[in-house]
C-alpha cells in the first residue's frame, strides 16, 4: 500500500543522513545552519508517523 506520509519520512530521513554523512557538524544533538531545518523536517515526519503506527495498534 502507498502511504503517502511514510514516503516522505522516508525521503526527509535520507535527506538528512546523506548531509550528516558528508557534514562535520552535525550529530545527534547538534547540527549546522544546514541540517538543523533537515533533520526538523526529518523528526517532525517520524512523529507524525509514529503516532499514526501506534494509533493503527490501538
Ligand atoms: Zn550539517
């Protein structure tokens, strides 16, 4: 099934571990002027994911 918010976690996830892979900077809790909107993109949508998993559970 085509899960539309699943597909953009999962492009925000790889965008953010392809600039932290080639970055200095960024790590776990901290990131460059760069990453910092990346990786917010990126935890926002698996949030939101995580909540919908767990709310399919219920
Ligand atoms: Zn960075």
């Amino acid at each position: 099934m085509a899960d539309e918010l699943h597909q953009r976690y999962q492009r925000a996830a790889d965008a953010y571990r392809a600039h932290e892979a080639g970055c200095p900077v960024c790590c776990d809790d901290r990131h460059c002027p760069v990453g910092a909107p990346l990786h917010g993109t990126f935890a926002r949508l698996q949030d939101a994911w995580l909540t919908r998993l767990r709310g399919q559970r219920r």
